[in-house]
C-alpha cells in the first residue's frame, strides 16, 4: 500500500455475514437527476461498494417503487430544508437508504458520511444521520509557487503541474478533490501568501481555471492569494494606492478576468504588510482599505476577500504577541461586508502549543476565520509523528469570555456569538507531491481531522482519530485502539521535547534544527532569545503588567486564569511569566527539574511510540508499517537533539545540575551547537 488512495481505501470487508448484511440494503443506487455532482456521488458510491462489498451496484435513474437501495436526492423544499441549507443533508432508512439535499454537493458530502459509516463498521440501522456544516467557507491555503516549490511543504513539490497546465490536466487533481470532498472542504486558495503577480497573468487564469474545472463538480471552489502591488507590477501603473481610481479600476477589470474565465472563483486572501510584504500601509492606507477595494472589485460576483491579521513590525522593543490586535482591533466595523480577517489560532505563529490569539472575539463587527496549520512547520516537518487535532480543538474550545462565560474561540469563528453569517476557516496544507500526499504516512490524519473540524469542530479529537485509522490503517480492534492512543498523545510528547512549559520558537531558519541559543537573525524577533529570555534568574516572557503587559488584551476572566505565576497552568507558564529557576511550581518541582523531566521524558516517550507501534506490525500494511517504524526512529533521534540542545544551553543559565534519574547528555553544547550549524549548511 502506497498510501495514494488515504482514507477512500474500499478494502473489502473481511467478515462475509457483515458485508452480506450490507450488500442487502445496497442492491441500486438511484439518481434523482444526472447533474455531473449528483454523478459523481453515485460514482463514488459505486465505486466504494464495489471495493466494500465486492458488488457492482448499478446506477439508475428512475427510483420507482424499488426498494433495497440507496436513493440520493437533490430536492429544494422538503420539510426543514432551509436549515439545511447549500450543503446540509438528511440520512435515513426505511424501504431504501435516503440522502436528502436541497444541492447537489448535500448530497455528495451525505454520500461520503454513509461511505464513512460503512468503513467504520457501523450498522445501518444507526441511520438517520443528519448534519449541516458549522462553518461555510472551509478552505485549504496552499503556499504554492510558480516554480513548483512549496513554502513549509515537506511532502515533495507542488501538486499544481503548472508547467503543464491548462493543456495536461493531471488525474491526480481529480483525486485530490474527491479527497477533500469527502471531509467537507470546499475551497481552496491555490498559491502562496507571499503571492507572485504572475497569478494574476491571463497565462495563469487559464491554468488556475483548468483547475477550477476539476473541482467543481466535487462542490470545490477556486481562491487566488493576491500580490498587492500588482497593479504596478503587471499592470504597468505608477502606484497601487488602494484609493487610487486607476488602481480600483484595474482590480475590478481584473476581477471580471477571472470571473470571465472561473463564474464560481471564490475570491482573494492577502497578506499584506506582512514579514517584508508590501500593502495599503505604503500609501499611508489601512488594512481596511486595501481589503475594501478588492471587495469592490467583487461586489458584482459571488466572491469574498480573506485578509489577513499577520502582522507585527520589526521593533526590538514591541511586543510581537500584541501585534495583531494593536492594529486591527481599531479597524473594528470598517470592512466591507465581503471581507473576513484571517487570524491564526495563537498571537505569534503556529507553535506547537500557544494561547488563543486575543483578537478572536475582540472584533464584533468584523466577521474573522481560523487559520490552522497542517503542514508541520513548527512541528517536525515529516519525521516527527504529531497529530495536531488536539491542537486545534484546545484553540477552539478556549473561551474569550468576550460575552461572558462560554464565548468561546469556536463561536466566535462559527459566527454565533456575534451573528456573523460568513463564517470561515483555513488550514495551510500539508499535500505535496509525494505518492502519498503527505509524506509521513501519519499526516494524512492532520488533513483528515483539520476538514473533519471544519465542517463540525464539536468532534473530538479521539473520535476522529478512531474513524481515520479505522478507513486508513487497520479495522482490528487492538490495533485501532493503540494507533488511537499514540495520536492522542503524540502531540504533547513533542511539546515535552521541543517547547515545553510555554516555551516557544527556538529554531534556526529552515524552523527544524535547535537553535536555542540563537542571537542574531534578519529581525530581533526572529531570535530565539527574543522569545525564552532566559538569563541568571530565570526563564520565560513576562506578559504582566509588570512586563509587556500582553495580557491585558483578554478578558480579565481569561487574564485571572494566566497572570498569577503560581496558579498559571503550567502549559502556558513560560507564555506569560519569567519564573526564577529555583522557584517551585505546582508539579512540586523546581522550574529547572521540571524542564529537565519534560525534556526527558519526551524524548523517551519517542522510544515508547516505538515499542507501542511494533505491536500493531501484525495488523498494518507492512509498506505503511516500515515507513513509520523509519520515521519515528528519526524522530527518536531528534528528540534527544532538542533535548540535549536545550538542556546543555539553558544549563549555562541556571548553573543547576541535571537531577536524577535523568543522565547528563554525552556531548557538549559546542557539540550540539555544530550540528545544528551543519545542518543550515546547502
Ligand atoms: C511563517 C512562515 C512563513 C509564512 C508566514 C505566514 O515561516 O513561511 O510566510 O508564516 O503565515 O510561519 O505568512
């Protein structure tokens, strides 16, 4: 198995009296129109219990009085179906399996659920099974280039063969929109933040329509990350001014362009003056006012802009946590209603563990998206095994107390907090073009959960583990249950090892290597010592009063939990808080004990994800299995890198001695520190 088909496998189903039960209810599938998404459903389906059951199951037209098989019906105005709306659908069984939706794409996505539910092994009688999207606009962001390279990808190159488009149009994407479909996303921005004016080209338009194309019948629409200054770039204009006429003018030709070569493109994201980016601010113009020109630009179109709230200015002094929300918070209420400001889930950038970012529920006028990070940037690229759905949920489940207790991040971004009907979220995706997309076999799962929490981010994060592993890996229960327990715990064992207790951000450039120590870099906030500050006394970024006073952007509730260093829980201490070596924390252990215990133990705990993932062997692909069983031994030692490379340097601050049982490292910090030189090297 070489990991191509994900988590559509169609295996048949081993146990002969199960499949023979559902090859029962599945004698036809009925079409209720022959629309290219009402196909596609059917085909998916046949295709599924072809592979399912062993049957072919023949698609036909015209339900009549037949009962025993599957009808999947587009129908507007069935009772309740507003609340269903475009994408909602309705299971249920009496006679024949029903999927009921007012789209065709309900239906598609009700066609993947009872696929699901067939993988996972339920009963049929388990239906009715109804669901309607939390969220509407649940989008992947590729940082693709034009030349083939992905920004962060750590699964090959590009999947987008732009070389070859619009002319050869690769089945792979065919592939990929059926993979996303099947957990519910619907969009996707198809090139990288840092954006090149050529996506804006007409030669471009044409190969992104091609695209375009292919995704649609799979409910899948389009979205160009902008370049700001285009205009001037491509346009042969003197400025990009967003308030210059000839600069509206030539985003709203542009804008017909597209639209002219894609009716359903989805829209814009923009990161502008952002990291070097240019933006409005050039001109002396706010985010608001570049986001509002291009929403004029779509005002005649059925397109949003998504802009981004990444933003923080290169002074030593500032604060990069409060960045952010220093200059958005009073742009409140000053965008056009196409516009959502994308804001990541923590206030610096996508760490392995951070606090909620303070904007969310801070902007009631402004409707604003997630943006989650599949791709493992901070997280060990494609070596180290990190299933990040605990991650997400922590950040979801966060409450604001904006409006009081239960404000949480999830309604915040759902819109029911402050009634916002565009609503929106995006995760930077990790497929590439490896045969296996992802190119740990284990990071399929983070794609699966992060589409999976899209559409309904009350799922728990076992729960979808369980399902995934059920449709990818293995149905043997022993089996299920171990690989379900090492994701559950995959991801606070790295933390333990990388940044534990709230620290953050030690790496050098590429963002894999250890560089703790790291004391110069383009910007002072690109520095590891910006962030941990560790010094004589002891470890950690005050964010009190007493220093930046970052947490005065929450909610007192929110500031209650975290400003305290003896009651702030210790996951986040080091977020808020400079704690003296010797001081004692709720563990019973000093702050350099406990940092020695976590560095250890997470680093261990690599070794048992080992053992544990040895005695699945029986029950896995063995391709898979060997795959994995490399990985982690990577994993295993690079976790004892970060440990050795943190330890040996914070040692040199806190002139404590490594408590027993743990053994000092068996090499020096000039050791560590050479390889981590090597390994910047080209
Ligand atoms: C940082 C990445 C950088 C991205 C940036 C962003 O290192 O490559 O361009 O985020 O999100 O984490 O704009």
């Amino acid at each position: 198995d070489d990991g191509y088909r994900l988590w559509l496998k169609y295996d048949l189903i081993k146990d002969v009296a199960k499949r023979e039960e559902y090859a029962r209810s599945f004698q036809f599938i009925a079409v209720s129109n022959q629309s290219p998404i009402l196909m596609n459903a059917a085909q998916e389906l046949q295709v599924g219990l072809q592979g399912l059951l062993g049957k072919s199951v023949p698609i036909i037209t015209d339900l009549g009085k037949k009962t025993g098989g599957v009808y999947l019906n587009e129908h507007q105005g069935f009772s309740n179906h507003i609340k269903y709306g475009d994408e909602g659908y309705m299971m249920s069984k009496s006679g024949n399996i029903f999927i009921l939706a007012n789209k065709g794409v309900g239906v598609l996505y009700g066609t993947f659920a009872l696929l699901r539910h067939i993988q996972t092994g339920q009963l049929l009688t388990k239906l009715p099974y109804n669901s309607i999207p939390k969220i509407r606009y649940r989008l992947l962001n590729h940082w693709d280039n034009t030349n083939g390279t992905i920004e962060r990808g750590y699964a090959g190159g590009t999947l987008w063969k732009w070389y070859e488009l619009p002319a050869t149009v690769d089945p792979r994407y065919h592939d990929y929109a059926r993979a996303n479909a099947s957990i519910g996303i619907n969009g996707t921005v198809v090139n990288n933040v840092n954006a090149s004016a050529r996506f804006l080209t007409d030669e471009y338009i044409q190969k992104v329509a091609a695209l375009a194309n292919v995704f649609r019948d799979y409910g899948i629409r389009v979205y160009l990350s902008v370049y700001f200054p285009a205009p001037k770039t491509i346009g042969g204009l003197k400025t990009a001014d967003p308030l210059d006429p000839d600069v509206r003018k030539w985003w709203t030709d542009k804008t017909k362009e597209i639209y002219k070569a894609i009716p359903d493109f989805g829209g814009f994201l923009v990161k502008a003056n952002s990291e070097g980016e240019p933006g409005p601010q050039d001109y002396g113009r706010t985010h608001a006012d570049g986001a509002n020109m291009l929403a004029e630009a779509l005002a005649p179109y059925d397109g949003i802009v998504m802009w981004r709230a990444f933003v923080y200015k290169a002074d030593p002094k500032a604060d990069r946590f409060k960045a952010a929300h220093e200059e958005f918070t009073p742009l409140d209420g000053k965008f056009d209603k196409k516009v959502i400001v994308q804001v990541k889930n923590g206030p610096i950038d996508f760490q392995p563990r951070e606090p909620f970012s303070p904007l969310f529920g801070n902007m009631p006028k402004t409707p604003l998206s997630m943006e989650f990070q599949i791709t493992q940037e901070y997280t060990g690229f494609a070596t180290h095994w990190v299933y990040e759905a605990p991650i997400f949920k922590e950040c979801l489940e966060s409450d604001t107390y904006i409006n009081g207790k239960g404000s949480t991040v999830a309604s915040v971004i759902d819109g029911s907090l402050h009634k916002y009907t565009m609503t929106a979220i995006a995760g930077v995706a990790n497929t590439g073009s490896d045969r296996n997309w992802t190119g740990n076999p284990m990071a399929q799962a983070n794609w699966y959960a992060y589409g999976r929490l899209a559409w309904d981010h009350t799922l728990s994060s076992e729960a979808i583990a369980n399902e995934w592993v059920k449709m990818t890996l293995t149905s043997e229960p022993k089996a299920v249950k171990t690989i379900t327990d090492l994701m559950l715990k995959s991801r606070e064992i790295y933390v333990d090892y990388n940044t534990p207790i709230g620290l953050s951000r030690p790496w050098s450039g590429v963002h894999f290597a250890p560089e703790p120590w790291q004391e110069k870099s383009a910007r002072p906030d690109w520095t590891a010592i910006y962030y941990h500050r560790a010094d004589s006394i002891g470890l950690g970024f005050d964010r009190t009063a007493t220093g930046s006073d970052a947490l005065a952007q929450y909610r007192p509730e929110v500031q209650k939990q975290w400003n305290n260093p003896e009651t702030c829980p210790l996951p986040y201490l080091l977020w808020f808080h400079h704690v003296p070596w010797t001081k004692k924390l709720s563990s019973g252990r000093t702050l350099w004990n406990e940092l020695c215990t976590r560095f250890y133990t997470g680093a261990d705990s690599v070794k048992w994800m080992q053992q544990q993932w040895a005695q699945v062997k029986p029950a896995i692909d063995p391709e898979i299995f060997a795959d994995v069983t490399g990985r982690l031994a990577t994993q295993h030692t690079e976790a004892i890198w970060w440990r050795d490379s943190w330890i040996l340097y914070l040692q040199t601050y806190s002139k404590q001695p490594i408590p027993a049982p743990f053994q000092k490292p068996d090499r020096t910090l000039d050791d560590v520190k050479r390889l981590s030189e090597i390994y910047k090297l080209r």
